[in-house]
C-alpha cells in the first residue's frame, strides 16, 4: 500500500538544495493533479518539449527517455548510459525547475537485454535527476531482474500496461500487474487507462479495487477490441469517471495526458485540448 506520505515523498525527491521555479506552473484542477507524458511532444528536442509544458500550462512531467538520450543503434545507446555523465541529468533537471514544472517520474524501460551495469545506471540516472519513480513499459521477465536494483536504489518502480494479451510477457492483463508487485516493495503501477480499455478491461473498476497501487495514469481515449486511439470523448475509455473518481476520493494520483491520436494540428494544440476535456470533466 502506497500511503499520501509515499506520495509526498516521490513528489519532493529532488536534492535540498535545489529550489523549483518561483513561477511554479499549478496544473492542479478540483485536486487533480493533471500533467503530461512528454512522449505527447515526441517530435521535439528537449527545450522545445520543455516550452511545450509550460505553452500547454502543464506543471507535471513524466520523462520520456529519448527526450535525453540520444538516438542511438542499441549497442551504442548501451555505451552511453554507461559513459555518459550524471551532471547531464542533474543539468536536465535544473531546466525543469527553472520552467516551473515538476518532474514527477522517469520513463525508463527495462528490456531483456538490459546488462546488469545498464539497470543499475539507469537508476543512477534517476537519482541525478532528484526523482523517486521510474515508470517502465518493461517485461516480466526483466521485471525479475530490476527488483533488488529498485531495492538497493530505494526508488520505485511503476510498470505501464499495454494491449498485447497474447504474449505473457507483457504487462496487459490485472495478473500480469499482480505478479509484478510481488516481486519488489517498491513496485507499483502506472495504468493507461486507454491500453485497458482496449485489452477489454475496464479501467474505472481496475482503479477503484488497485488505487493504493496506482501511482500515475496515462490518460488517453482508445477504442475497445485494441481500437484505434482516438480524440478524447470518441472512444470506450472512462476518461470523465476516471477523473471524476480522482476527484471524488482525492486519491494523490497523478493524471498524465499521454497524446497518442493522429490530431489535424500539432502537439502543443492538441494536447490543450485533451487539457480543456479534462477540466471539463472535473468542473
């Protein structure tokens, strides 16, 4: 079980001596607190992604990996990570403070060729950056491995569901989640509400009986039968009753807009418009 003081404490892991933003953007709509997956501005360089934070008026982050890491063949991204020096993350999140948004969570996904030193070096990479989770799109598998470096770093781990249902090495299904967290004290779950739905699990039910495990929602709108993804409000997600849940029970979640559809504009316009349906739906 995941107290408000755990919570308390993912959302203040940055260094003491760090100060955030005296222009700290407050993305908090009737005690939700509403942020972003910055894979929704996955076309931009990182300053960019940044200014489409604040353009968007979003004051939560949950980092996407390739918004700092190069793009790289994998045996040379591995190289990388292992070279590359942690006063680039550290210098990362200075930026964040600066802009007034608060990075939440890293997006790091362990994979089954991930070496032991590259684990333990993306948790290092985490620390640098003065943030307590790291949600991943990982298998069970490597799940098994990432454990005792979770321990060892004291950091949580949060793993992200998608709609393959076929192979049992992929987080999709409640039992997939339910072994994950017996694996490690620090494991928790980061629902897309959208990838659920489309698995034909019903994501409102899920978040009312695992709330004390849920750390971060993706919020996106899919449609059932692994549906397409669609503009909020046209397809089977219960993106209004998931926040308006939220709301009600004042869960510390966070709410991340994850843009995923095939808008008729850019990023930054459309993500304010997954922003105005979820204050929408909170009012």
């Amino acid at each position: 079980m995941f107290t408000r003081r755990d919570f308390s404490k993912l959302a203040l892991a940055i260094p003491a001596a760090a100060a955030y933003a005296q222009t700290r953007i407050n993305s908090v709509v009737s005690g939700v607190m509403l942020g972003a997956q910055s894979y929704s501005f996955r076309e931009k360089p990182f300053d960019q992604m940044l200014q489409a934070f604040v353009d968007t008026g979003l004051g939560e982050c949950e980092l996407f990996a390739p918004h700092i890491e190069p793009r790289l063949p994998r045996e040379e991204l591995r190289k990388w990570r292992l070279s590359v020096s942690l006063d680039e993350f550290r210098a990362a999140r200075k930026k964040f403070d600066q802009a007034g948004v608060n990075l939440y969570a890293y997006n790091l996904s362990f994979k089954d060729d991930f070496t032991d030193e590259e684990i333990n070096r993306g948790f290092e990479m985490t620390k640098a950056m003065g943030v307590g989770l790291i949600t991943a799109s990982s298998t069970v598998t490597s799940a098994k491995r990432v454990a005792p470096f979770a321990e060892k770093h004291g950091i949580k781990v949060a793993f992200h569901g998608h709609d393959n249902l076929e192979d049992k090495n992929e987080f999709a299904t409640p039992e997939s989640f339910a072994a994950a967290l017996q694996m490690s004290k620090q494991y928790a779950i980061n629902l897309d509400i959208g990838h659920f739905t489309a698995a034909n699990y019903d994501a409102l039910d899920y978040l009312k009986k695992n709330h004390e495990k849920i750390v971060v929602l993706h919020i996106k709108d899919r449609k059932k039968n692994r549906g397409p993804n669609t503009p909020w409000g046209e397809g089977d997600t219960p993106i209004k009753e998931v926040l308006q849940t939220l709301k009600r029970e004042k869960w510390p979640i966070r709410a991340m807009v994850e843009y995923e559809y095939r808008g008729a504009s850019d990023s930054v316009t459309e993500v304010k418009k997954c922003v105005a349906y979820a204050k929408a739906a909170l009012a």
